[in-house]
C-alpha cells in the first residue's frame, strides 16, 4: 500500500509551540516567515517551495538588480502609483512603507542607494544580495525551509490544517498493520487519561516529517504518564502495567513498527502525560494506493 503523505500541523498554546507553514519560497513567503519567527521564537515555522530553487524571482527581478522598493515615503503619494487597489494600499504602505522596508534591510547588513529616477537597489546592483540576507535571515531565525514540497490541497482539520504534498512520497506498508499500530497508541492515551482522573483530557496526535526520508507520527496524551521503572520494560511480551492488560499490544505493536524499518520509542511529557512516537521511512511510491502491500 501507499499511504500518501500527510502533514498534520496543530497550534495548540498548552501543548507544544505553535508551528506555522508558510506555502511558497519567494519574496513574500520568506517575508512572512522570517517576520513570524523573529516574532515568536518559540514558534516552528516551516517553508515549503515546490521548485529546487528560492527566490526565484528575486534573482531575475530589476535586470538582476532587484528593485527592492521606492523612494517615495509618503503612503498616500505612493499609493496613487496603483489606480487599480491604491486606496487598499494605503493601509498596508503605512504600516510597513518604503522606509520601513530600508530600514529593515539596513539592519541586516544591505545598504540601499536612490536612483535619479527614485527606484532603489542595492549598492551592490546584485540581486543575489537580497536572496542572500533573506536566505540567511531566515536561516538565523530558525525557519525550517524545504524546497521541492510542492503542496497539493491544504484543508482544514479539527486541530489544525492537514497539508497533502504533491511529490508523490509516501509511506509504503501494511495498511491494516499501520492502522492497528494508530489505534493501539491512541487507546492506550485514552486508558492512560481515564486512570489519571483529570478533566483535560487532551490528546494529540501529529504526523511530520522528521527529516529527508522519515516521517514521525505521535501521540500525545494528558494521562498519567510512565512510571520511569517501567520505560524499559513497556515494549516487552506479556510485561502490563494495566489490572486487565495482557502485555502484548506495545510488543505487537513494536514489532509491527520494526518490520516497516521505523522505530518506537516512548518518554514522559515535562507537563504531564506521555507521547508515544513512531517513525517510518518515506519512498517514492508514485502515489497509488495498492492495497497490502507489505514493505
Ligand atoms: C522579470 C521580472 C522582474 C521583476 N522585477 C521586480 C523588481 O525589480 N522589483 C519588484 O519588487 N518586483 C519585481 N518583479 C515582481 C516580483 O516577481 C515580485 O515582486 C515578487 O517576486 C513576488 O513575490 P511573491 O513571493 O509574491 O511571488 P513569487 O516570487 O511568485 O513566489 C511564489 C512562490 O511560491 C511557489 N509556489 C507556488 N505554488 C506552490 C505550491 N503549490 N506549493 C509550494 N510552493 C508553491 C512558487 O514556486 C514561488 O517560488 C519582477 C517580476 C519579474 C517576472
């Protein structure tokens, strides 16, 4: 089988950092994503470009210039450049205008100079000057960028949005065997968060990718957690903390995981409650769906 790739992003406060994806890697996306990960540290911001190459644009843009922006700095002359949307303009161009925008590269390293007609560019007439500082920009402030992601759909789910990427990867295994894999996780969190007798109960489950070849699907409950004397023994036949537990639901459970070449692993969560993760590895598969077919 292919299960075709999905990345479930979720924004939940109490839980983990919010984790914001930006689609596109040209002048406005890396914008946008170097902007929200200087604002929010914390915060997990991924690019995703469908082309090899960043900024594509911008490398072409003014003759390989780069015009980066106007020397005009007053919104509502400027916004009378635009006849058609001007009046939407103003808003925008005063907020974040012309000076806003020399000041920001300016403070990154890249002077602009006037040109007599009030265009600018960078002193360095090079528009890899500018791909350059936002590339690194972004870099600096911890945006995750992955190029050849191109995005199929985005829709929005219960906890978030659920991303399809058209690259036709996926995960090749047992359907059933990975669906039951799913299923035994998120029981156990629900037994888990019954025993603890909170009222949040929350869980939460994400599906990633954890690098190049691999994608990692976690479940994450608000239960009582392990205790630590029990971690090493969790995964073992016939070993079961639960007074109705016949001990082998982790252990079928790994070995399903193991036989897909992925790994299971399981530790406590600093807040409570524990997290259950497993990873398996991605291929191209050409992105049909061909019912059992084992790995
Ligand atoms: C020849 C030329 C010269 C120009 N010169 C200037 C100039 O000097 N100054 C200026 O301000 N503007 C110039 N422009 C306009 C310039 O293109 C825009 O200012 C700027 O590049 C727009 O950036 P953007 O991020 O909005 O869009 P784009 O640069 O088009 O970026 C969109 C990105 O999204 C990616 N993408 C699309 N669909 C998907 C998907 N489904 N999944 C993932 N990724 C996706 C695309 O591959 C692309 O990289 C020029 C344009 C051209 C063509």
């Amino acid at each position: 089988m292919a299960c075709a790739q999905k990345l479930l992003y979720t924004a939940s406060p109490n839980l983990m950092p919010l984790t914001l994806l930006i689609l596109g890697g040209g002048a406005a996306g890396f914008f946008a994503a170097i902007t929200a990960a200087e604002t929010d540290a914390n915060a997990q911001v991924i690019l995703l470009e469908k082309s090899r190459q960043l900024l594509a644009k911008v490398r072409v843009s003014g003759g390989g210039r780069c015009n980066v922006t106007h020397a005009c700095f007053d919104p509502a002359v400027l916004a009378q450049n635009y006849p058609r949307g001007g009046e939407a303009l103003r808003g925008p161009f005063t907020r974040f205008g012309p000076r806003e925008t020399v000041a920001w590269f300016e403070s990154r390293g890249v002077r602009l100079k006037t040109e007599p007609d009030g265009r600018m560019f960078p002193v360095t007439d090079d528009a890899q000057t500018i791909v350059n500082c936002l590339i690194d920009s972004a870099r600096r402030a911890g945006v995750e960028i992955r190029t050849e992601a191109g995005i199929e759909s985005v829709e929005r789910s219960e906890s978030g949005f659920e991303i399809r990427l058209r690259d036709g990867e996926g995960v090749r295994g047992d359907r059933v065997q990975l669906q039951q894999v799913a299923l035994n996780l998120v029981l156990n969190a629900m037994d888990a968060m019954r025993e603890s007798g909170t009222r949040d109960r929350i869980l939460v489950l994400r599906a990633a990718r954890a690098g190049a070849k691999t994608i990692r699907v976690e479940v994450r409950d608000s239960g009582v957690g392990i205790n630590e004397g029990d971690m090493a023994k969790i995964f073992q036949t016939f070993y079961t903390t639960k007074p109705d537990g016949m001990g082998i639901g982790l252990a079928i459970t790994r070995s399903i995981v193991d036989v897909h070449g992925g790994r299971l692993e399981a530790h406590n969560n600093p807040d409570g409650g524990a997290t259950f993760s497993f990873t398996l590895p991605i291929g191209h598969d050409g992105g049909h769906d061909g019912g059992h077919d084992g790995p």
